[in-house]
C-alpha cells in the first residue's frame, strides 16, 4: 500500500514536470525540435505533444475512475497519434502550455482525493484493473522518462 508521504513525492514530480520539460526544450531549433537524429524513434517535439496526449488520458483516466463505478478505460495507439498533423505541424510551445495548465489540475485534484478514492478503480482491457494509485506511481516517472528520450535524442545530433 502506498503511503500518504510516498503520494505526496509523486505529486511533487507531477507538479515540477511542466518547469522540467520546458528547460529542456526552450533554446532548442526547430531543426533540434523536429529532426529525427535516431531512427526509429520521436523526434523532440514527438515526444512533447506525446507527453500532452498521454498526460490528458491519465487525467480523464483518473477522473472517470473517480466518478464512476468501474469505468472501462480506453487504450490509444500512441504511434499514431504521434504520427498527426498536431504532432508534427504544431509548436511545442501549445503542448507545453497545455501540460503547465493540466498538471496544475492534476494535482489540485490529487491532493483533495481522500483514502477511500485511491482504492476505486477502473478497468483497461490491456492491463486490468487500474487504480489513482497505479496512475500516480506511472505518471510521476513517464514524463522523467521522455526527458531522458529527448535527451539522449539530443546527443546523437551529428
């Protein structure tokens, strides 16, 4: 069982995201942003709207598992979702933007939710049941993982 302390860390790394990615990103060129420097992987800008597509399904995730009994929680096909136009033809300044805002209601809500919601849950048919308390533990690590993609995107620059 998670701990209130253990909870609160998590939602501090929620909260600090946001600040992270935009110091990683922010002098970058559009050349930086939007050259794929390792095959087969996301370009920078890829993995930020990436990062604002995935952080707003564990939102309405989180939200539905909070009103509603057992909702089914719809998986996405995050390689093409990654493949549309607004991952491509958008500035990462929209997608910064909106994971600044969402974030700050991510964890408004976090922190009001009492002991008995973290043990509701809802239902993904690729992973089973899903609980606040599973979203919290993925999320607090995703976005530090898609740093280090984008940094070690960055490296291979030639």
């Amino acid at each position: 069982m998670t701990t209130p302390s253990e909870r609160q860390i998590r939602i501090e790394k929620i909260r600090d995201f946001p600040a992270q990615l935009e110091a990683v990103v922010q002098n970058l060129s559009d050349a930086d942003l939007n050259t794929h420097f390792i095959e087969g992987e996301w370009t920078v800008a890829q993995n930020v709207h990436h990062l604002a597509d995935s952080h707003m399904n564990s939102f309405i995730r989180l939200k539905l598992i909070l009103t509603e009994d057992k909702p089914p929680l719809k998986p996405y096909l995050q390689e093409k979702w990654a493949e549309l136009p607004d991952s491509h033809d958008l500035p990462v300044a929209s997608s910064l933007a909106l994971l600044k805002g969402l974030h700050e209601r991510w964890c408004v809500l976090l922190e009001q939710l009492q002991e008995e919601d973290w043990t509701r849950s809802g239902m993904h048919p690729e992973i089973g049941a899903v609980t606040p308390d599973d979203l919290l533990r993925i999320y607090a690590g995703h976005g530090e993982g898609h740093i280090d993609q984008i940094n070690k995107t960055l490296a291979a620059k030639k």
